[in-house]
C-alpha cells in the first residue's frame, strides 16, 4: 500500500471490470485498450495493497477487498456527480440531476408515489430513478453500501457499518386469506423471503398452529394473487394488502403480533446533498401523516 491516491479514472476501470466480469469488455465500454485497463487495475492493486480482482479464462471476478474497494469506488464516483450538480445549481439557482432510490415492493407501490409528487413539485428538473429490490441478503441496505443506490426505503434494522438511517414506521403482520374462508388458520401455507427481524422469526417460531409452507415465493405480491385464487393464507405486513382485490380478506394476528420496522438508509455524504436530505424530509412528513392517521 501507497501514500497515492486513486484516480477518477482507475475508480472507473474498477467499476466497470466488476460490472462486465471482464478486461476486455470493461475497455470496450470505457473506450480504451485492454492494456490500460489492466494497468489501471495494477495501479490500483499497488496503491490499496491487496488483489482486488481474480483473473482466469472466464475473466475477471471481484475478490472480498475488490468487492469493498468497487463499493467505495461507485460511491465515490457518485459523489462527484453530485457535486458537479449541486456546485452547478448554487451558481445557477437552479437544481437538477437524478436520485436512484431503492426500495421493496410495497413501498415503491404505497408511500413512494405521493412522495415523488410533492418532491417533483419542488425539484421540477430532479429525476428520481427507482428500482425495486428485494429485501434478501445485503438487500437494499447492500444497495446502497455498494453505490448503486444514493437512498434505500428498507426493512430496520439495517445497521451497517458505512450508512446511517433512521425509522419511518412500524407496522404489524397480519393473516391474509381467501375472502369468505371460514377457518383461515386451517389453510395451507404461502411462505415469502425477506429480511425480517429476530423478534418476528421468534414470534413466527412459537406460533404452532403456522404450518411448514407449501408454496415458496421472493415476492409479496405474487402472494397475494395466489391468496387470491385460494392457494392458501399467508402471513404478510399490512402495507402488502393496501389495495389489494376484494378476493384477499385479513385478519389480525392477535394483541401482540409481530412487526415490521420500516425507514430509510444512506451514507453519510449522501444525507449532505441538498436533494437526497429533501427527498427524505419528504419521505418523512408523508410517512408522519399517514401513520398518524391510520393509528
């Protein structure tokens, strides 16, 4: 390891090898020879210290430090972006670029949409690129540790070293089931993946009259259309079932039924721009109201 710094241009080779999987293909998206980019890499190798990438006849793949180190790069590169923006909108008075939010599938539905409206109404020249992301494994707290996303609607806790966060609301499991099914505890069992807290596998564990499910899912929306068409009940949080059909009934899970806590999470750099910190402001107020209400 050196005293040197990275370069804006070897932050991209890295990036761009990690996403192409490859020398070659990573030169020919940058527009340069295949020799750069492997000089580029070595540079990179000698000032950080470590191998960041294993080479083979398959190409290149990303070792654990390489992994860290294309994080912080994407990151970095993200940065200068919106710098160039925001030092461009003081001098002008006038804001633009794009913000890359993500988050699972019902709030991208439920609590993004009205948000984005209020937002766009005082940023009329920002772009808001929202993808879904399913809440598996690193999840959308991964997504933004990575730099593919500037801010992550996520399921809490999502504490991980590098972002900070903060609690929009808490919402309960509840059963949903095929509408006019007398016992819907007797049903079969529609199981979905997703991140949830210790506290509700607990509670999911003691439950004994929860059956071992019979039909595996990643996604809660594609549960409720199968409730829908009287595959079985499954266990969901309210938010799923907003608008859901007239065909999928709910019930509650009793006095004390589990949760799930939802907020937002960032980097630190992130929270300094004057956009990501309005998008947030605004994610904040909506989510005060409308929870304040339904409580």
């Amino acid at each position: 390891m050196t005293n040197e710094d990275l370069t804006a241009s070897e932050l991209r080779v890295l990036v761009a090898v990690e996403r192409r999987r490859g020398f070659s293909a990573a030169a020919a998206e940058l527009g340069l020879t295949q020799s750069a980019v492997s000089h580029a890499v070595r540079a990179a190798e000698r000032k950080i210290g470590t191998v960041l990438f294993r080479r083979g006849r398959t190409g290149a793949r990303p070792t654990a430090a390489g992994a860290a180190a294309v994080g912080h790069a994407r990151r970095i590169l993200r940065l200068m972006d919106v710098m160039k923006a925001e030092t461009h909108a003081a001098s002008v008075g006038d804001t633009a670029g794009t913000i890359r939010v993500a988050a699972f599938r019902s709030a991208a539905f439920h609590l993004l949409p009205i948000v984005l409206a209020r937002f766009a109404r005082r940023h009329p020249k920002v772009t808001v690129d929202v993808r879904i992301v399913p809440e598996l494994g690193r999840g959308i707290a991964g997504e933004v540790l990575d730099g593919r996303a500037d801010l992550g609607i996520a399921t809490l806790p999502s504490r991980v070293n590098g972002l900070v966060g903060r609690d929009l609301f808490a919402e309960p499991y509840v059963l949903a089931y095929p509408a006019g099914h007398p016992c819907p505890r007797s049903l079969p069992m529609i199981d979905w993946h997703e991140n949830c807290s210790a506290e509700t596998r607990t509670w999911l564990a003691r439950q004994a009259w929860i059956p071992p499910g019979d039909i595996q899912v990643e996604d809660d929306g594609v549960v409720v259309s199968m409730v829908g068409y009287g595959l079985g009940a499954a266990i969901v949080p309210r938010l799923t079932l907003v608008d859901a059909p007239p065909k999928v009934a709910m019930e509650d899970l009793g006095e004390d039924p589990p949760m799930r806590h939802v907020g937002y999470v960032t980097t630190s750099e992130m929270l300094s721009s004057v956009v990501v910190r309005d998008l947030v402001g605004e994610l904040r107020a909506h989510c005060a109201e409308r929870f304040a209400a339904a409580g």
